[in-house]
C-alpha cells in the first residue's frame, strides 16, 4: 500500500464490527507494538493511527510512533 502512495496505515489489534469479542489489552498490545515499531523505523513520514478501547493502550502507542489515536 505505501509503494502505491498510501499516506495513511490504520492499525488495530482487534475487530470493532459488530458482535465481535474484544480481547484484552495485553493481546492487543501484542497484535500491535511491533508493527507500529516497524513501520516507525521504516517509514517516518507515514501517518497511522491506533484503534483502541484501552486508555494503557492509547499511551503506549505514542511510544513507538504511532501519529494518531482514536480511543474508543
């Protein structure tokens, strides 16, 4: 997506689509922390924000890069 001129990756470690199961913080940490690290260290310039439920969650994403964060 970024070789075809994507400015924006939307990350999240979980489905928010109706009747979903919501897991907890550390599996969604899990999902994301190394690929938000990945495409920080890779791409700097590229946005992306961070889907997420958990407020421990949110404040660790800006750690690594993340540009955005939407807590829901």
């Amino acid at each position: 997506m970024i070789s075809e001129g994507a400015d924006i990756l939307d990350i999240g470690g979980q489905s928010t689509r109706p009747g979903s199961e919501q897991v907890s913080e550390d599996t969604e940490l899990s999902r994301i922390i190394e690929s938000i690290e990945a495409i920080h260290q890779n791409f700097r310039k590229l946005l992306f924000p961070v889907d997420t439920y958990y407020s421990t969650v949110a404040k660790m994403q800006y750690m690594p890069g993340a540009s955005i964060v939407k807590r829901y």
